[in-house]
C-alpha cells in the first residue's frame, strides 16, 4: 500500500514549524486565507468509528453520522491539535454542530461558524467575499497578524495550483497504476497537506505510477465521503474501477481559477463556481449535466450513488437524479451507509450485483 502521511503527522509537523492548525468541518472554505495567516486547515470528515455516545447527549439520534463522530471526536480529545475550528453551514446538521460549539459545548478554541451562499449570481459572490473578511478580521484579532492584498494573492495563486495539480490527477485516473483506494488516499491529501507539499507529492506519484492502469467496469461515485474506504477495496475485487466521483470531500472541490485583483471576491468566486453541488444549492440540471460531462469523458458505465444515513442534502437530489439518469441510458444502483458501521455484506452484495449488470 502507497505510504502516506496521516493527518495527525502532518499536524504535528506544521505545529512544530511554528504554524498554527485549523481544524475545518465540511465542505467549503477559504484555504487560502488559512494559508496567509500561517494556518494549516486540516478538514474533520467524521471520522468514521467513533462511538457516538460522547455525541448523542447533544444531538438527535437522526442526525446524519458524520456530525455526531465530529462532536464526539471533539469531546474525546480528537482536536487538541487545533488552534480554531471552523464550521461551515452547508447543512442544516453542520448549522446546528455550530451552534451547539458556540453556544452550549463550547470547545477551549474559539470557533466561527462560515455561512454559505445558495446560488451563483454576483449577489452569492459578494456575500460569501463578505464572510470571508469576516474570517479575515477573526483570524486578525487571534494571531495579531494582518497579510496584505499581496500576501493573500500570493496564497491564492499557491492554492490554485494546488488545485490544477488535483485537477490533473483526475484527467490522469486511467494512466495511473494506483489502486482504486490509493488512487482516493492521494486525493484526500488535498484535505490536509499544505499546498506545495500536496503539488509536489501529486507530481511525484504522476511520475512513478504512470502506465499498467487498473481495469476493470468503470463506474462514477457520489455521495458526502467513501467511507470505510474498504468500499473502494471492493470495488475493485469485484471487477469494478472508479475513473470519476461526485463525492462533497473530493470531486466537488476541483475548483477554477480565478481572476481579478479583489482577494476575497477571487477566493469566493472560485468555491462559488466550483462544480455544483446541492449543499450549495446548485439546480438539479447543473449536477445532472456535471455528471453527465464525467459520463463521456470517462466512458463510465454506471453511477453509484453512496450516501450518509439521513443526509437530507444529497436524499431530496437522488429520485430526480436518478431518473434522469435512467432516461438518458445510465444505470444507477443507492447505497446507504453509516460511516460507523463497518462494510456490510449486505452492501458488497447490492454493489456487486449492479456491476455485474455493467458487464
């Protein structure tokens, strides 16, 4: 298996060189930002096995699993890394994580809860910039420090290869002899390697991993994060390759350049004309032609769509997206899953069963 560092190495790493970390909840914010002020966002996807009764005093039992492992990995010390937390209200789950952190189970870092615009007019530009020089001025009044427009264009135009690196990646899934899980494993990188070393490292793996491509029916993913990742494992055993995904942790993250001299506006619009996404509020059209676009790029076969247990978000989407699918002559099989609970057979199966129907 790939060798990569985990979070907890990176963390301690960048502490050590005298940075500062942000523990950062899904989905969208500004790493640039972080970056400018010598903070190194490391993103909290759950993480998946955590037992949720360090959680369920504060939150319903049907709120999705991955803001209960959040709360519970806060209250088990899981954070103690972190100078700030930062909490994005891209659902109504994560608005109320960030209440409670404010209001009630207050953490010893300070938080601040980022809102997110629901469209992509000039309007859902402008307020998301505001919210991010609200960031700015938080940011200033704890570390003391106040970067310049310079210094923040130099952090964006840093970010923005970061992200063509990830966006090459992608372009390069079917050149690369990467595992369907190592393949994920390096994409995830991007959600806590500070950028140079993410470029360098994607670069690297670009190079040693070129030719002998995995084969297998290929098949696009989407969803909030694949986890246990040993969906990916199995994929793989049972015939099937990932050449594409949908996934809120990493496809919808590949975003654009931008441009202009106003830092804040270049950093909103980048997140805000990013691929779509429905915790952003996207048409169903514009994610239906998003993966459609992936469809005939990749030659992908079906879609599996592998979604967190009462993920309101990603459920209203999934009849009409389906259905649309299905019209235009592309498969789909829904998994459902907690991320606490382990791969089950049950789902290996369902998965395994839609694949063989690719074939």
């Amino acid at each position: 298996m790939l060798e990569i560092p985990g979070r907890k190495e990176i963390c301690n790493k960048f502490r050590e060189g005298g940075g500062r970390v942000a523990a950062v909840m899904p989905i969208h914010y500004p790493r640039e930002l972080f970056r400018a002020f010598g903070v190194l966002p490391i993103e909290v996807w759950g993480p998946p096995g955590m037992d949720i009764s360090h959680s369920a005093a504060h939150l319903q039992p049907y709120v999705c699993s991955m803001v209960h492992n959040m709360l519970a990995f806060l209250k088990t010390g899981g954070l103690d890394c972190a100078d700030f937390i930062i909490v994005p209200h891209a659902c109504d789950s994560l608005q109320g994580l960030g209440s409670l952190l404010v209001d009630f189970v207050r953490p010893p870092q300070p938080v601040f809860p980022l809102y997110m615009p629901r469209g992509r007019r000039p309007e859902d530009v402008e307020f998301f910039a505001q919210e991010f020089r609200k960031l700015y001025d938080w940011l200033s009044n704890l570390t003391g420090r106040r970067p310049s427009d310079e210094q923040l264009m130099e952090s964006i135009l840093m970010e923005e290869r970061a992200d063509k690196a990830l966006a090459k990646l992608y372009d390069l899934r079917t050149e690369v002899s990467l595992s369907v899980r190592d393949f994920y494993r390096v994409v995830r990188t991007r959600q806590y390697f500070p950028a140079e070393e993410f470029v360098s490292f994607v670069e690297r793996v670009i190079d040693e991993y070129s030719g002998n491509p995995p084969d297998g029916v290929p098949v696009i993913m989407s969803g909030i994060v694949p986890e246990p990742m040993e969906v990916l494992d199995e994929i793989q055993n049972l015939g099937g390759i990932v050449v594409g995904d949908d996934f809120a942790c990493c496809g919808r993250r590949v975003y654009p350049a931008g441009s202009g001299e106003d830092p804040f506006i270049r950093m909103a619009w980048r997140i805000v004309h990013g691929p779509p996404d429905v915790t952003r509020g996207d048409l169903i059209e514009e994610r239906f032609e998003h993966l459609m676009d992936k469809v005939k790029k990749t030659g992908a076969a079906g879609m599996i769509f592998y979604t967190v247990k009462f993920c309101e978000p990603e459920l209203f989407d999934l009849p009409d997206m389906r259905r649309r699918l299905k019209e235009a002559g592309i498969p789909s099989v829904h998994v459902e899953v907690d991320i606490n609970d382990p791969l089950s057979h049950q789902t290996i199966t369902r998965i395994g069963a839609f694949l063989e129907v690719l074939i």
